[in-house]
C-alpha cells in the first residue's frame, strides 16, 4: 500500500507558529556558537568570514522558496523523500530516506546531543570526553587522514545518549507535548541569541576589536581572486550545517493544521530569520573579539570566549546554559521530524513495517522513533560525531540540488496539478539554486575529497539495498 492510498491516523495539532519553531528551532543548534571559528581559520579575514555566511543563508533562503511550491503540493508525512519520489522517482526518494537514516539526520541528532553534553560540562565538570572502555583509529583515503576517532563509552557520550532517549520518549507520548517543548525552547533559545547579538554590538563593543576587524584587515590584501572561491566554497560547509535541517517541518507535513499553507510559511519565514540572526552574531562576534581571539577560541567556542570577554567567568556559565537549551530544543525537533520518513518510506514498503504503524494511543510513529534513537546512539559511540558535518553536508547538498531538479521535471510532467504556492521567480530561482548546490558539492568533491567521498558512498550504498527491500516484499506478496 503506497502513503497515498492510506490514511494514518496523525493528530494534526501542529499550528502556524508551532510549524516556524519548529523550522527555527531545528536550525539553531551549537552550529552559531561555535563554528565561525573553523570558518575564520579557514578563509582568515573578516570580510569572508561574513561573506561566507551571507552566501549560505541566501542559497538556504532560495531552497526555502523553492522548497515551498514542493510542500504545498504533498502537506504529508515524509516531506523531502515525497517530493524526491513524486518527482525523480522511488529510488531517489529511497536513497534520500536512506541516507538521512544513516548519517544526515541520525548524524545530525549525535553530534547536537554530544554538543549539548559538551557545553553541560561546563557546569557538571564530571561530565568529561575522556574514554571509560574504548580505542582510537585512524586512516586515511584520497590522500586525506581521517581521525583519530575515539570508539567508545565516556560519560559524555553516555549523558548525550541519555537525552536522545528522553526527547524520543517525549515525542513518543504525543506531537502535542513535543510540538509544545519546541516551541518554547525555541523562544528561549531565539531571545538568548538575540541577546548575545544585542550585547555584542552595544556595551560588549571593544574598541581594539573594531579597529582591527574593519579596517584595512577587513578584506583579504589582493581582494577576492579567483583561487579564494573554492576556499570560500569549502568554508561554507559549517555555516550551511548551522543552517541545514529547516525543510524538516515538511517530514511532519500530516500533523499540521493547515498544511498547504502553513508549510511554505514555515520554511520562508523561519529561514529568513536565522539567516539574518546568524550574520548579526557574527557582526557580533567581530565586535567584541579580534579575529586571532575567534580563531584561537577554547575547543571553538566562540559564543562562549565573546561572553567571556564581556562579563568573565560568569559568562562561561552563561553561554553554556544558552547552549544547553539551544542544543536541547534542535533535538527535539530533528527528532520529531526525522520518524515521519521512516514511517513514510514504510508505507512504501521500503523500511522495515513496524516503522509504518503509528500507537494506537498516542498516534505517533513509535517504532521509527525508536529506531532512529538507537541508530544515533550509536554514532554517539563512534566518535566521528566531529566530523560528522564534512559527512552529512555533502550529501544533504546533493540531494538538496536533485529535489529542486525534481521541481523542474513535476511542472513538465504535470503540468495541470494544483500548486496552491508556487516557486517566486520561477524559473531563474530554483535554477539558481541548483547551479549554487551543484557547485558546492564540486567545490567539496574537490576540496574535501575522503569526506565527500564517505558522503557519496553511503548514498551510493541505497542502490543495492533498494533492491533488496523490493526483492524481500515481492517474496513476502507471493
């Protein structure tokens, strides 16, 4: 039975505001906080480290709107892996299911938890890195050394994992709660980082700093030639992972309440705002602190190091209680979202069939809920969860490209279907949009080639196991 022929029986209790916190909520993780430090190391003047960021919040914007004539058209559970199917065909959306089960979204969900666990060791100090059982590997590919990768168990990764648990319990009891838990935290956590931005540009402004970030260091000295665009390219992986998961309101497409036009709402106006609050805090940032200071802040903690300078060590403990609730409440919704494909791709027959079954109580997909907590335990465990956004963005991006195609390829195929949103400035828009994805995920085949490659490799990886699925269904029909 395909997921249109059947009729789950979702609560649809998910408002206009609840869909854009959950967009809000789902993008703000430790990514802001933390990130622009790699990213300034990388480019090296302030001047790129905006531009990077600018860059990524205008390609994001334009997935938002091209994304909006997509999740008007199929408001239901399973979002992206809908469209991908409708459009491309079964497999495409197979192998986007796939891959976000098996790094993008269970990837995602690890490295926010072990985030979360990191910055609460700050206040509990017992909470360390260090292995309790484990070992260290290392290796390398194209050339590229990957690791070391600490395999094992510490009481970090155990109090990360601890939280994954308690956020799927949460969400198992009903959307309701979980719905309500997001967007809460995702005020908290908004006007937290409004505060940051609003301190950092007013009474945290450092007169060296000013001086040095915006003056003639602002640009690099020969201006943006030619060779700086593929750095620019590959330093814009951390901003576009700060920013990724803001489609995942569409997995949830069943439990909203007017869904065809709260979804392209949601997505616009939710990604609007934390572009425009990312690039703030990064004016922010370069307000208080001196770009060697972002670049050579403590385990990358650039929210932290610019609290820090503003109120010493009461700011450390600040920051991290911010992080804390922003890492808390990116979770829960990564959580909630990422079941509704399992359970989508269930219904097709293409997952295993207790993930398409919702409780009868409390109306959730409680297996896919589940398994994706026991899945992202264990990459908890891995100790890749540090590299895992050089992983997960490629493939993300690639597939972010192949959905945009597939807008393409459904307004030639179907040409009288009902589009109540329609993608603005059709076609120049979502084409500009494929030719940017397009051109980043070259730029990081080239730039990141072992990352990039484990990324294609894992998608690659779908195909055989795609067939597998529909052998084992048409031996189970016989």
């Amino acid at each position: 039975m395909t997921q249109e022929q059947s009729r789950p029986g979702f609560v649809q209790a998910i408002s206009r505001v609840d869909a854009t916190a959950l967009v809000v909520g789902s993008m703000i993780g430790s990514g802001i906080f933390i990130v622009s430090a790699a990213t300034l190391r990388d480019v090296g003047t302030p001047g790129l480290l905006l531009l990077v960021w600018a860059l990524s919040g205008v390609v994001t914007v334009m997935g938002a709107l091209t994304y909006g004539e997509l999740a008007a058209m199929f408001p239901r559970a399973g979002g992206q892996y809908l469209y991908l199917r409708e459009s491309i065909g079964p497999l495409f959306g197979y192998l986007y299911g796939w891959t976000l089960f098996a790094v993008i979204q269970t990837g995602t969900i690890a490295a926010v938890a072990v985030a979360f666990a990191r910055f609460t060791g700050v206040i509990v100090p017992a909470l360390t890195p260090d292995l309790w059982v484990g070992d260290t590997l290392r290796f390398s590919l194209f050339g590229q050394s990957l690791g070391p990768y600490e395999i094992g168990i510490s009481p970090q990764r155990l109090f990360a994992i601890l939280s994954i648990v308690f956020l799927t319990w949460v969400n198992y009891w009903g959307v309701r709660t979980a719905a309500t838990i997001q967007t809460v935290f995702t005020a908290v956590k908004t006007l937290a980082l409004v505060a940051l931005i609003v301190l950092g540009l007013t009474i945290g402004r450092s007169a060296a700093a000013i001086a040095a970030n915006f003056g003639s260091a602002f640009w690099p000295a020969g201006g943006i030639t030619p060779a700086l665009l593929p750095v620019i390219g590959a330093a814009m992986v951390g901003a576009l992972f700060s920013m990724d998961s803001w489609h995942d309101v569409g997995f949830a497409g069943s439990e909203l309440k007017n869904p065809r036009r709260d979804l392209p709402l949601a997505m616009a106006l939710g990604v609007t705002i934390v572009t425009v609050l990312y690039l703030l805090a990064n004016v922010a940032y370069l307000n208080v602190l001196t770009t060697q200071e972002i670049a050579g802040a403590p385990q990358d903690r650039v929210g932290t190091a610019a609290l820090a300078a503003m109120f010493g060590n009461a700011g450390l403990w600040v920051m991290a209680v911010a992080i804390m609730i922003s890492t808390f409440g990116c979770n829960n919704g990564l959580i909630l979202a990422g079941a509704r494909v399992y359970y989508a791709m269930a219904r097709d027959r293409l997952f295993f069939r207790r993930a398409g079954e919702l409780h009868p109580r409390h109306h959730t997909p409680a297996f896919a809920l589940v398994a994706q907590a026991v899945w992202a335990s264990v990459l908890c465990l891995s100790g890749t969860y540090s590299d895992l956004l050089d992983f997960v963005i490629f493939a993300a991006v690639l597939f972010y490209m192949l959905t945009a195609i597939g807008l393409f390829v459904l307004r030639r195929r179907r040409p009288e279907a009902e589009r109540p949103v329609r993608a603005p400035l059709y076609p120049v828009l979502p084409g500009l949009y494929v030719i940017a994805t397009a051109l980043i995920c070259l730029v990081l085949l080239i730039q990141k080639p072992a990352y990039s490659g484990i990324g294609l490799a894992i998608v690659v990886l779908g195909v055989p196991m795609y067939f597998l699925w529909k052998q084992r269904e048409a031996t189970a029909d016989r």
